[in-house]
C-alpha cells in the first residue's frame, strides 16, 4: 500500500469508526441517482454492449446478465454467437437461464448445452445452445466456440471470468425483435471461512462482508486485518436458526431421475426459499416415501414452478446437492399423501451484486444492511458485526463516574420514525426492488401523537420478504431506544470496547441493571479518565415473532412508579342487525358490529384501540382506534352468521397501555336478520275502479331501500294467515302507492312485508281489509261518476240534496194548508214537483280526436231520455244538437244530457241518483324494456337533465297517455325511486308529440335527480 493510499485508507477507517455504527444500523436509503437500487438491477439484468465495464461481484444467488464481450455469425448468418460475462470471478455454478422473460431450467439442456424440450426445441431442432464457465483459475477456451468461429482461439480463455456462450440459430418467430435478452441465475463467489480455513459458496452475509474487506474486486485488505475472532462468534449468529411461520403441504415425485419433487399447490412455492428448515412426514402406514427418504428433518432447495430437491444440510441446499431419492433398491416413487412442512431459516442471509465503481464505504455499508449491525475498526483490526442480543460485559454505577453525566431522552422530532418500508430484491419478481409490508408499531404512533412517520430504507442485498421485514423491525425498534448518555468515568472502563454492552444502574434516574450499547469509547481532554457514549438497548429488539408489531416499549425508560397503568375498559357489548348496517353512496350495505364499552376511572387516557379477529383466526387486527370520550365504535365490514372477538383497551397519555378487555364468540346477525315491517297499510278504490294500495315506514331500512322492496298478497273474505294468501303481483314494489286493476268486486284481506336485499322478509305482516267495488273495465277510454262529482254540469229544474239530484217546487211557505188536517198524507204529495228536470254534463275533453261507444246508466225516480252532442278538434268544441246516443268517430268533445219526466204522474218527486258515464273504445299499451335515460336518443325520447325525461308513443297510435307506470329500475344496488310529473306533456315544445314525464330520485346521494336504466309501460287509447 502506498503512502498516497494508506492516507486515504485510514481517513476511511476514520469515517468508519464516527460514523458506522448510527449510519449502518439506521439504513439511510439513498438518493435516486447512478447507485440508485432500482437502476442498478434494472442494468444488472440487461445484456450490457459496452466496452468499459466496471468489474462485477456476486455474493449469494442472484439474476445477472452481463457484458457482451463477443458476438459473431457464421453459417452465412444462420447461426449467432454471443459471449456474455457475468462476473469477474470464479462463481459456484449457473443454472436456469431466461431468453427474454421465459425460463429454461438447467435440466432443459444436453450435456453439450443444447435445449432438448421446450419452445426452443422445435420439431426436433434446438435454436438455443448455452456453454457455462465458471471462471476458474485453470479455465480453458469454448471447444465449440473455437471450433465454429475463426476469431475465437484457445487463447480466449477468460480465466477468472465467470460467463456463457450462447449460440442462437436463427428463427423469425422465436427471436422476432432480435438479439434476446439472456439472464442467468448464478450462485455467485466463493469464499474463505475461518471457522474451518475452508473456501467455499455461503450465503453467510459476516463471511461475505470479510471476503469483500480482503478481495482485491472489494478493499483489498490483507486477512491480518481482520479480527477473525469476531469473525467466527458473528458468522454463528448469522447462522442461527429462527423459526418460520408454519406452513405445510402435501407433495409427490416429478422426475425421480433427477431427485425433483412437487408441491401440490406451486402457487404457494414463493413462501418455501432454498435452505429452509422443512419436515417430511407420511400421512399413511406403513411409509412409503420415495427411496432414498425417511420421516425427518430436510432442508429445502427451491427449483421452478413448485418443484424442490432436498438436502441433508443447508451448506448441501446452498450448493445444491440434493439426496438422491433413488438410492435404495429397488426404486421407488412412494405412494400415498406425503406432507412436507416449513420449520425455520437463517438468521441472516446475503445475496447481492457491486461493482468496482462504487465507493468501497458504500459497498460495505449496504453489504452490513443484512445482518443489522457494523462494521468497526478497533485497535488495528476490523470487526464485522451480527445483530443479536449480547450479554453485557459489566456494571457502571456512580461508583464509576468521574463527574456529572449528559443525557439525551429522546431523538429530535425531525429524527423520528415509527414505521419503517424497505425495498428489497425479489426473487419472484425477475429480482427486480420490491415493496414489502411496512412494519409500524401502533405503540410509537401514539408517542408521535397518532402521526405515522414514515423511514424508507432499500435493502440491496437481502432477497427475502422474511429477513426484509426482521431487518426492518430491528431498525425501528433500535432507533426507538432513544436514551443516549455520555459518561465521564474513571479508568474502571478501561475494558470496555465499542459495541460491548454494559449495565447502568443510577438510582436517582429510575435505572437498575438498564441495558445500554456502547457507541464511543475515548479518552477525556485531561487525561484523567474514559468518556462513554452509550445509547438504550433492548434485547427484545432483536426478537422475532413471524413479523408481528411489537406493542410496549422494548426497554423502559426507568423503572420508577408506572404512571401508565390506566386500567381497563369495562362493559364490553357487541350488537349487530338490522339498525347497524351501513348504506354507502353506490346503494351497497355491509354489515358492521357495534362496539360500545365504559370508560375506566382515570385522568391518563388518551384514546382507545380497538382490536378484532374471526373467532377461528389467532392474529389480532388493529382495526381502528377512538379518542377519549368516544365509546362506541363500528367494526367493518364483517361477515354475516360468522363470529368475532373484540378486544379494546386504553392508550395512555403517557404512551402506556391498560389492559385489553375482550368480548368472544359475537355472531353476526346483519342482511341475515329479517327486516323491519311497514308503519301503516291502506287499500282504497278510485272513482275509476282503480285499486290503490298505499303504505309509510319511516325509516326505510337500509337493506330494503338498496335492493329490497315490498310484497302484497291477497285472499278473498277476512284471514291473517300470510302463507294461506295469493300474490297480488310479480317481483318487489319499490315505493309507495302502487296501483292495479286486478280483483272482482268483493270484500278482501290484504297484507304486506318489507323485504331486503338479502329476500328475507320481514317477520310479521301488516293486515288490513276492504270491500271493493268493480274495477275499472278494461276497455273503457273514460269512466266518469257524476253522482261522486256532486253533479258539477248544469242543473234545470233540480237541485243536489247529498249525492242525489231532486225536482224543485215553486211553492212556498204561504201555499200550505191552514189547518193540519189540510196537508196531504206524504210529503211527495204535499209538495208538488216541477217536471220535466233536467241535467247537463260538463264539456269533457278528450284531448285529441279518437273513436268511442258512449255507454251511460242512469238510476233514479222517472222516464229518462239520454242524448249527445259531439265535436272535434277542428271544432274546437261541442257542436250543433242533442241526439241519440250511438257509437262516434274521431271526436275530441262529449257533452251528455239527462231528462227526467213522468206524464202519468206529474207530481212525482222525480230524481236522478246515480249516473255512469263510460266511453268504450280499443286502448293500446306500449312497453319500453332497458331503456337507458343517460343514453337514449330516440325521437320519442326526451332527456331533461340526470334522471329528468319524457318518452312518448314509439308507435304514434297512443291518442293520448291515460296511464303511465315505470315498472322496473335494473340499475343494481342503487336505492332508487321515481315519480309521475306529467301524463301528457309536449315534447320538444310539439304539442302534436305527447308523453309521460319521469323523474328519478336518489334519496341518499348527490346529486339527488340519477340516469337509470329503466322498464316503463305507457297504457291510452288509440288514435283514429
């Protein structure tokens, strides 16, 4: 090392023991820039054709393309030859290859690299040959290489460069946008171990980052400077087993040839990584596992598609030398259900990729990123950390101190974080950066005040979502053990070294035995004794548990009196149904859980958080979180006829925690349960005959308005038996009234439910009877009572007393008899009548000219004489004389005349009692099926604005619009309803053009008037 060198060397050294250890552990993610980690593997996995390359390292597995070093063709350019370097070493091995984004696995080639299956083997003929090399010391030049190309000699031999030679034979259809790109899955450098001084693959990340500190592609650091004690210790905690979340799965034998099993469902192969601790078990007896396995421990290699080798160790898994399942004789696949089940994995893993342009620091730094803890350089040698809890190397107390101390509680609110997202390499994602699930403590989010601060760290050399999450939460949880303190002691520290850890015990600030890591040892200014700097520790910090939340604080800040015992929540109830469900602006209901509870007796709560699960799970979910004052919560949304646990329990405003108070086993009961029935139900028959069938419910449940609506039955004479009655219609009424024709004249029962959107019906029934008169015919253009109208027309010699029409006398008071025995034995015969009477209609408009059979029936005292007058809308009105009554055509106007007269008895009391008018003439209906109001653009349409229109007759044969029904709203899950404004308006201000004028109304949105796609039946006369 020179001297312009070593001066350089050493002010890394420098940086490296100031600021290593707080920059290191807290993962500072880099700047998007040229090392950004997203550009790097997006470069790393592209063939690079360039010619000043920097040197490329591989530790652990990884996706890589490389460098084309050559490229030539031969067989008059039928045939292309590629020479690609992937590393700038000897690497362990190289498998599976990707041509463009398609996977060929290594068991896909000949032992002369041609692909001898797949869609590069086509009728016989294979388009794809690839030669591996190592790059060992001894390497020597491609024989086919050399053989087929003339540029190519023995003298290329490459050593010491890891990389293929690929030659493609030309086809339009498999290389159509040219030269593929060509990615291989390497196991990359090999390196030294001093546990056993043997060199070999590892994934070990403290053994790679010491291959990186000595290798002259890293630092180039000769191995005396490394403290290999440390070394061993640390490379032993990386090598630690840690439990997984147990999985299992049953598997059976692909290709006993090849030693390759399969899972029975390769969905869920991404969960299962090479070196994982598995067990292998047979679910039958006697076993009868493939040759070769017993019941037992295994560790995992991962192939493709749900295929997998075992290995008897993980040095054997991360090589890839598999058990031979065949071995005993003679050879069997195995036969009933085999079950393989996932145990646990390393500690730490490394797998990543430098090259030789990026700072040697930078290198490190995010080398140590896998395994949580620094690298250091103390007393001339470097020392390469794991994280994991350690056993402090002693005690300080006042005792120890040589003055007053400086302590800092807690990191600037600049510096806080309380949930930590981290960008690894993903393997299931052509080992391009992924996102993994934050990892966030719900106990620091309350400490920041309920803000979620945010920290991102990229993870570039950890390839798995497990270790990616473990290494994010040991980040979080250290940066929260925010006491740091400066020691001024006595030379009793002499021993203690950077990254020891030590106990602190100091009375008067609560501390007895308190953990702390020791960041800084130095010598005071005066040389009289040893300053410290330490920062809190926790060893819980290093914990795993399958990545659950940790939800108290890892190292209490001191151990005197607890202010955040703040008890516990107390009245627990759960309620679910009908009154709870949720109605959201799409007309959609969910169903919820109401949660109430009371509060506990204390000055310190800050809020509530409130916790749920299925009953059948065991994971708890914060689902929400309350402040102090607000007891009542809505869990949501839930599954209805499912039971659920909930738990609540109080957040301090201290940051403590009470304890959880739970409620278990709550079935929701939410569309299941039946809804709410009608207030009031009413039938009533119009003057027309018409049946009206009108009923209130305030409120309309949520679950009958967005997809409910209301049945009616019916059943002649008087019952409340539901079930025993007719279906007064087909499908679900939507709103109030609805109106029918349908019943003879008689005495009925009727009764109605709600129903939801679920079909359940409400569980009692409204009931009511009426006795009804004959309905309207259904034939008739008009029905016209003149005795209900109270005999609006004009009146001759009559007069109306209730709703009869009497003769009038012109006698008065003063024509009586003087004596009582004058007057006449009846009051008929006492009082003469006027006769003939008469009576006259209004004019009646029919609204345009169209053909009818007047039908008229008088009832009464008399001889009647019933006549006519017509006139058409020429006419403008009535015209001309009474006549007879006789059937008419093309008349607009009606007008009808009534006598009444008695020659043999001219003193009757003549009258008229009742008196029907029908006119009889051929009516049409015309249906309108999905018509959509947003849409439509017919000329019998008219939009007015969002669910505002007029639709007339598509036929023009509707002389006029006697009755108009929407009869369907399809729009699914909206809780609409809809309202008659007109039955004859002008469309497009043609008076020659009428129809019926819609509106549709949402009730619970905005804006209040919607576009639907509806059904509408328009019913009229016809015209001529």
């Amino acid at each position: 090392m020179g001297q312009a060198t070593a001066a350089i060397f050493w002010q890394v050294i420098i940086a490296i023991v100031l600021t290593v250890v707080s920059s290191i552990i807290a993962g500072k993610p880099k700047a998007p820039g040229k090392f950004n980690l997203a550009d790097q593997e997006r470069r790393r996995t592209d063939i690079i054709r360039s010619s000043n390359e920097p040197r490329r390292v591989i530790y652990g597995e990884r996706l890589v393309s490389g460098v084309m070093v050559y490229a030539t063709t031969t067989s008059n350019d039928a045939l292309l030859h590629l020479v690609i370097a992937v590393a700038a070493h000897e690497v362990h091995d190289i498998g599976d290859i990707w041509i463009n984004d398609q996977r060929i696995p290594a068991r896909s080639f000949d032992a002369d690299g041609n692909v001898f299956e797949g869609d590069f083997f086509v009728s016989g003929t294979s388009y794809v040959r690839i030669k591996k090399h190592l790059g060992s010391s001894t390497q020597v030049a491609d024989p086919d290489l050399v053989a087929e190309s003339a540029e190519w000699t023995a003298d290329h031999r490459l050593q010491g460069i890891a990389y293929i030679y690929v030659r493609l034979r030309g086809n339009q259809t498999l290389f159509s946008n040219g030269i593929p790109n060509i990615r291989v899955l390497v196991k990359g450098k090999k390196v030294f171990d001093p546990r056993d001084a043997q060199t070999r693959y590892t994934t070990n990340p403290v053994l790679c980052i010491r291959d990186a500190l000595v290798n002259e592609l890293g630092l180039g650091l000769g191995p005396s400077e490394i403290n290999d004690i440390v070394a061993i210790a640390q490379a032993n905690i990386c090598d630690e087993r840690v439990a997984l979340t147990m999985v299992s799965d049953q598997f059976t034998v692909d290709d006993i040839g090849d030693d390759r099993l399969i899972l029975s469902t390769p969905a869920e192969a991404l969960r299962w990584k090479t070196g994982d601790g598995v067990t292998i078990t047979n679910d039958q007896s006697p076993a009868d596992l493939p040759g070769g396995t017993a019941e037992g421990d295994y560790f995992f290699i991962r192939l493709d598609d749900g295929r997998f080798k075992l290995a008897a160790s993980h040095q054997d898994a991360l090589e890839g030398v598999a058990l031979n399942i065949d071995q005993v004789s003679p050879v069997t696949l195995g036969s009933g259900v085999h079950t393989i089940q996932l145990n646990d994995q390393v500690r730490y893993d490394l797998n990543g990729i430098f090259e030789k342009e990026r700072p040697p620091l930078d290198i490190i730094e995010d080398m140590a990123t896998t395994s949580a803890a620094p690298v250091l350089w103390a007393a001339g040698k470097y020392e390469i950390y794991a994280g994991a809890a350690t056993p402090a190397v002693t005690t300080l107390t006042t005792a120890d101190l040589r003055g007053d101390l400086e302590m800092r509680a807690k990191p600037e609110r600049r510096e806080l974080f309380n949930r930590v997202s981290a960008t690894f390499v993903n393997p299931d994602n052509f080992f391009q950066p992924s996102d993994m699930p934050p990892v966030e403590n719900a106990t620091y989010v309350a400490e920041d005040g309920g803000d979620v601060l945010n920290r991102d760290i990229e993870l570039d050399f950890t390839t798995d979502i497990t270790r990616a999450q473990r290494v994010s939460k040991i980040h979080l949880q250290k940066a929260r053990q925010g006491i740091t303190v400066n020691l001024p002691c006595k030379f009793t520290v002499l021993t203690v070294r950077v990254w020891d850890t030590v106990l602190v015990t100091i009375d008067y600030l609560g501390w007895s035995s308190k953990k702390f890591r020791v960041l800084a040892v130095s010598f005071a200014e005066d040389l009289g004794g040893v300053d410290l700097t330490l920062q809190e520790e926790a060893d819980t910090s290093y914990d795993w548990n399958f990545g659950e939340e940790t939800t108290i604080d890892a190292a209490p800040d001191t151990n005197l009196p607890n202010p955040f015992n703040v008890g516990a929540v107390s009245n627990l109830s759960l309620e679910s149904g009908t009154n709870q469900l949720l109605s959201i602006g799409e007309g959609s209901v969910i169903s919820r859980i109401k949660v109430t509870w009371t509060e506990p007796e204390t000055p310190w709560v800050l809020q509530y958080e409130i916790q749920a699960k299925k009953s059948t799970d065991a994971a708890w979910t914060t689902v929400g979180v309350t402040a102090k004052g607000q007891t009542e919560f809505f869990v949501a949304p839930v599954e209805d006829a499912l039971a659920y646990d909930v738990r609540v329990r109080v957040m301090s405003t201290l940051g403590g925690f009470g304890a959880f108070t739970t409620a278990t086993n709550h079935t929701v009961v939410g569309k299941t349960e039946p809804p709410v029935g009608v207030d009031t139900f009413t039938v009533v028959r119009l003057a027309d005959g018409t049946r009206r069938y009108s009923w209130t419910q305030d409120p309309v449940p949520a679950d009958v308005r967005s997809g409910g609506g209301y049945k009616i039955r019916y059943a002649a004479g008087i019952t409340s038996d539901w079930d025993a009655m007719t279906a007064l219609h087909t499908g679900l009424l939507l709103a109030s009234p609805f109106e029918s024709n349908e019943l003879a004249a008689g005495t009925y029962s009727f009764a109605i439910k709600a129903v939801d959107s679920s079909n359940n019906e409400s569980t009692n029934a409204v009931f009511t009877t009426a006795t009804l008169g004959d309905p309207r015919l259904r034939g008739v253009l008009l029905q016209r009572f003149e005795h209900e109208l109270a005999w609006p027309g004009t009146k001759t010699n009559c007069f109306v007393v209730g709703s009869q029409l009497v003769a009038d006398t012109s006698l008065g008071i003063g024509d009586l008899p003087s004596t009582i025995g004058g007057l006449a034995p009846t009051i008929e015969d006492m009082v003469p009548r006027t006769a003939p009477i008469a009576y006259e209609t209004p004019e009646i408009d029919l609204g345009t000219d169209i053909s009818f059979t007047p039908l008229v029936s008088l009832a009464g005292v008399g001889d009647f004489t019933i006549s006519m007058k017509t006139g058409s809308s020429a006419d403008g009105s009535v015209v001309g004389d009474y006549d007879a009554l006789e059937p008419t055509s093309l008349k607009r106007y009606v007008q009808f005349r009534f006598e009444a007269d008695s020659a043999a008895s001219p003193n009757s009391a003549l009258r008229f009692d009742t008196a029907t008018i029908l006119l009889d003439g051929e009516s049409i209906v015309e249906d309108f099926e999905d018509l959509d109001t947003a849409t439509e653009s017919a000329s019998w349409f008219e939009r007015l604005g969002p669910g505002h229109f007029r639709v007339a007759s598509k036929s023009g044969e509707l002389a006029s619009i006697t009755s108009a029904t929407l009869r369907a709203i399809q729009s699914a899950g909206m809780a609409l309803t809809w309202e008659l404004v007109g039955k004859n308006v002008a469309l497009g201000g043609s008076p020659t053009q009428l129809g019926a004028e819609f509106k549709i109304h949402d009730p619970i949105g905005s804006p209040s008037l919607v576009d639907a796609v509806v059904d509408i039946e328009l019913k009229g006369p016809k015209a001529g």
